[in-house]
C-alpha cells in the first residue's frame, strides 16, 4: 500500500508521514537528485540509502514525485483534497486495534483515544471504536513505524479504509496535543484525506520541506465546498504540524468530512454523470438511490458508463430495488459488454464503449447467463473474446465442425462434444475464432458433428 509523505515537524525534531521506498536505478537516482536541487532543496539535505532518494534524511523521493517538484502547480487554490479512492457505505463502525507495543506507550494510547473522540464527535455515518473484535466493518490497525523518523497511513482501498496507522516511539515525548493531532491526520488518510497544502508544503512546513507532492499514485480530488486557501494551521490535515496545534478539528476540516461522511453526505446516483471521469480509473464516487430505477443498462459486473446506475446497482447486488447508497468506482474503455439477467432486472449487450463503471461492495453470486440467451454470430470479428455462459442438461442440437465450430452450433451440443461439460450440463467459455475454409465432423462424447465447406465465423469450447 502506498504511503504518504509528509514531514511533521514539531519544534526541533522533524517526522515523516513517509511513503515506502521503490528501487530506483542509478540513471533514476540521479534525475531525481538533480530535480530536487532544482527544486530549491539543499545538496547536503538529500540521500541515497536503499535504493531510494530522500530528503530532510528520511523523506522519499519518487521519480515522479520529483519531476513535479519542478514543474508549476495546476489548480493552487482549493485547501481540501481527497485521494481517488474513499470508504464504502458499507462500512459503519471501524475498529480500531492497537498493538501491545503502541499501547505500552501511555501518551500515545490516550492521544488516540483523543482521536477517535474528534471523528465520533461529528456523526458521521460510520463511527470509530477501539479494541474491538466484535460487530466490525472495517478493522485499523494502531502499530509502531519500524522506520526511523517516519510516521504513515494506508489510504483506503476496495471500499475499507486504510488498513493501518504507523507511529514512531519519539511521538510519545510530545505535548498531548500534538500527539491527538498526528494520530487524527494518519487516521484522515485512512479515509482518503490528502494534505490541504500538498502544492505547497511551504504553506505549513519550513522551507528545507517544502515543495510540491503531486498525485502520488492515489489521486488529488478536491472537495467540492470546502475553503478556497490552504493556510498556517488552517486545517489537522497541513502536511505539517506546529508547537500550538490544539490537535482539534478546524471549521474547515468538520466541513471537508461532512461532504465526504456526513449521514446525508452522498449525492443523488440520477445526478452522477460517470462519463464525465472518463480517464481518472479507480476514482470511486457515492452516491444515493431512492429505488431501483429502471433505466437502460449495459453489461454485467462491469457496466458502461451510461448505464442507469440505480438500475445496474439492483443487477449488481448491492441494492435492493427500495434504494440505497452504493459506491461506483470507474474503469476503463470495454470491447464488449455482456447482458445478463439478475435479481430481475435484465441488461443488454453492447460492444466497445469509451468508458465503464463497477460496484464496491459484495455482489450476489450469480451463475453466469444461460448460453443460449448469445447470438454467437453478432460477435464475429471479435476474434479472442470470451464469453462464459452455462448450459443445462444436453439433449442435442446441429453442430459443424470439430474443436472449432461454425458460429450457428448449437453451443451445449458443441461443449458437450469437445469435453468441456458433461451432458448433465455445465459452465464453460466460449472463444470467438475467425472463419474457417472447411469444417469435419466427428463423433464424440455421444454427440456426432457435420463436416461443412467454408463459414464466415467459429467458436472454440473450454471448461
């Protein structure tokens, strides 16, 4: 999981909300060196230890990172920031568990206890609890950081908050306050809160710190409705902390989390317009259904983006058709789209179509459709896509060809004479393949084939 950087400098002594470090080659070391110095930072403050560039001693480079540091910032002005990737609906009480380490340090154990009570205190539609192992949605773990100087969090992934915050031991030495205020950041990057200042960490941290952090591989989305300004102490999510932080949400940070959180946080999924993320795959939006809808819909699982959302969320199984919120997370462009029917409602197919969406959550198992509800012929030219379908007891069907098939076969009769099911039925994939100049029959399985001249279009069969 990737972790953020961020230096949390707290009087003398500088912290790290770091990232882990990726190997970089020799050419890759050095380009990110030379950005860095371009970028303002000292020579003597940068490192190469581990395969890895770092500033201030133990703040990771990315090449990336680096390359941005250099180049202006696009869009300074709006303070909060959130990555691509946010928690679920689904999640609605997150535990908290603490190692035995991070509970023998005393003030640390309170400044989380200090933290939890910030979210709690909001009602937001999920809340935070500690040590339990019981009634869980979410579990984070509280662990020590095994690096030096280095204090981080997951982002969320798949739905689930990120899944640990990690602390250095020298946290513990501090003011309570500022122990609240860096445990209630990690755990704002646990729910996908980016730094407020991360195109200009100059804003909060002292200037060796400074620079720009770009997207880092989990997106910067801003928060529709918060502050246009990132300021000194204007927000717990600053990339860096300072000796007068009371470790409270500011006015700004409550409103970031009730546009992100609140009970009635999500938008209407009718006003959601998917095609407009075109591009920004894994960016995952919420959204609300007051039914089931009973728009258009194409595919299963994957959905194109015009799809009527509510509607596909009933096909997909994370709704009921009386409504509900779901969280959609964006994908790329599909050459096919394939129609099913689920829990009663029936999507259509389609070919290639610019851009797709899915659902986070757990999905109703359904086997897939029956095979004869294909006209393998309206696929032909899509050489190698495959289409998985079932097939109930077989009882015979007109079938060409032997291991290729003409693309008018019958499909069971077809699977049943290659092997791939038994003739009590089965699921298998079916593989589109180019025409072919002539076709044998054979006998096999029980099932006899006819030989056949030239035909526009073939199928093969696996399990």
């Amino acid at each position: 999981m990737f972790k953020q950087t961020a230096v949390l400098a707290v009087t003398s002594v500088a912290w790290l909300a770091g990232c882990g470090a990726d190997t970089q080659t020799q050419t890759e070391q050095e380009e990110i060196i030379s950005n860095l110095v371009e970028a303002g930072f000292p020579a003597d403050d940068i490192l190469v230890a581990d395969d890895a560039v770092y500033v201030g001693g133990d703040g990771h480079v990315t090449l990336q990172a680096s390359r941005e540091m250099i180049q202006a910032p696009a869009g300074t002005t709006a303070e909060h920031y959130r990555s691509n990737n946010l928690v679920g609906p689904q999640v609605t009480k997150i535990c908290i568990n603490p190692s035995a380490e991070f509970n023998s340090y005393s003030n640390m154990s309170q400044g989380l206890d200090l933290a939890i009570g910030n979210y709690n205190a909001l009602g937001l539609r999920f809340t935070f609890a500690r040590s339990q192992t019981t009634g869980c949605s979410a579990t984070i773990v509280a662990a020590m950081s095994i690096k030096p100087g280095e204090n981080w969090a997951d982002f969320p992934s798949n739905g689930l908050p990120g899944g640990s915050i990690n602390i250095i031991p020298a946290l513990n030495d501090q003011p309570l306050d500022i122990i609240e205020h860096i445990i209630t950041h990690e755990l704002g990057h646990t729910l996908g809160l980016r730094h407020t200042d991360y195109y200009d960490r100059s804003i909060s941290c002292e200037p060796r710190y400074s620079g720009v952090e770009g997207d880092e591989g989990v997106g910067v989305v801003h928060i529709p409705g918060t502050p246009t300004t990132a300021v000194w102490n204007g927000s717990v999510m600053n990339s860096c902390p300072h000796i007068d932080n009371t470790g409270e949400f500011t006015s700004a940070d409550i409103s970031a989390l009730n546009i992100l959180y609140g009970q009635s946080a999500a938008q209407s999924c009718p006003d959601v317009n998917v095609a407009a993320y075109r591009g920004q795959t894994g960016a995952q939006i919420r959204c609300t259904c007051s039914s089931g809808g009973g728009g258009s819909v194409w595919g299963t699982n994957l959905y194109t983006d015009d799809s009527n959302i509510c509607t596909a969320a009933v096909h997909a199984g994370v709704m009921t058709p009386s409504g509900g919120a779901v969280v959609l997370e964006v994908q790329p462009a599909q050459t096919t789209f394939i129609g099913t029917t689920r829990n009663g409602v029936t999507t259509a197919s389609y070919g290639y179509w610019g851009g797709s969406f899915r659902f986070i959550g757990a999905q109703v198992p359904q086997p897939p459709p029956l095979c004869t509800s294909f006209n393998i012929m309206s696929y032909r030219g899509q050489n190698g896509t495959q289409i998985r379908c079932s097939c109930p007891p077989v009882s015979g069907g007109a079938v060409w060809g032997t291991d290729l098939y003409t693309d008018d076969s019958n499909v069971c009769a077809a699977a049943l004479h290659a092997g791939a099911i038994p003739a009590t039925g089965g699921q298998l994939v079916v593989t589109i393949q180019p025409g072919q100049g002539s076709y044998t029959g054979t006998t096999r399985n029980g099932i006899t084939t006819y030989s056949y001249g030239y035909w526009g279009g073939s199928f093969s069969i696996s399990p």
